[in-house]
C-alpha cells in the first residue's frame, strides 16, 4: 500500500442502544506479520486531518497534537465516523483502533447507565491518491494553452 490519504470509516450499527465509541486514536505499522499480542511491532499513531460523522447524530473532533478523536453528542443507535489522514503512507501490513477512556470515565457511550461497552459494525480504511498541488498547475496550464492553441487555430480559419 503506497498512498497519500487514508479515510477510516466506523460504523456502529446496533441493535443495542447507544454503545458507540468516546474517544480513541487510529495508529498503523510497517512491520512483517503484526499481531494484536505483539508487544515489539511498532505502531505509528495517524494525526488526523478531519473527523465527521454521516448520520449527523453525533459531533466529531480531533487534536492535531495528542491525535485523539472525540466524539459528542451521542445521539441515536447508529452512526459512521469518518476520519481522514494525509501524509506519506508506505508498506501498511496493519492499523491499530485504540479506544480510550472518555470524559464519563467509560470507553463508550452509554445513555442507559451501562458499563460503557461498545460495538463496532464494521472498520474500513480506504486509501485515495490526492494529487500534489503543483500536479494540478501544470495540468491547469497545459490545458488552457491548449484551448489558445485550438482558439488561435480557429480564428485563422476564418
């Protein structure tokens, strides 16, 4: 996997009640063969570049400088976190979701005085290519010297 942005998607989805995540931090690795009991893989920790969520239930934000994603406002059953990373990705063989303990002192969401469990419906990372800034000026101003040219070209004609 060689990319420049990530975008993880969460979604919790359940029968349950409000049992979604507070806060938690996105990491990956290099290394060959990760496993969860491995001790020595090197985990790498994403800062993120935007945090939202698709059912507008609840409200997201991250810190650039402890990269912790918070989420408030629990809202209903089901919500999609969307978290976006830019940077220069290279050899993932793994990503890491670390759910932290938040503010209520439980690591999930409960509005109906549980235990703070959570549940994850499904955990997606997408890699996008977005292109450099300076790609799209040369692009730009090839494309409109072209449009001169055929311009030019048109008004000989006539």
């Amino acid at each position: 996997l060689s990319t420049n942005r990530l975008v993880f998607e969460i979604d919790h989805s359940s029968p349950f009640g409000d049992h979604k995540l507070q806060e938690f931090r996105l990491s990956y690795t290099t290394d060959a063969n990760p496993t969860a009991s491995d001790a020595s893989i090197d985990w790498i920790e994403l800062t993120p570049t935007d945090a939202s969520t698709s059912l507008g239930a609840s409200n997201a934000s991250f810190d650039s400088v402890s990269n912790i994603v918070s989420v408030s406002g629990s809202g209903g059953v089901s919500d999609i976190y969307q978290i976006i990373a830019e940077g220069q990705f290279t050899d993932i063989t793994g990503f890491r979701l670390e759910a932290l303990t938040g503010a209520n002192g439980l690591v999930g969401f409960n509005s109906g005085g549980g235990n703070g469990n959570i549940v994850l419906s499904e955990f997606n990372v997408f890699a996008q290519e977005v292109p450099e800034p300076t790609s799209i000026a040369i692009w730009s101003l090839l494309g409109l010297a072209l449009c001169g040219f055929g311009y030019r070209k048109l008004r000989r004609k006539a």
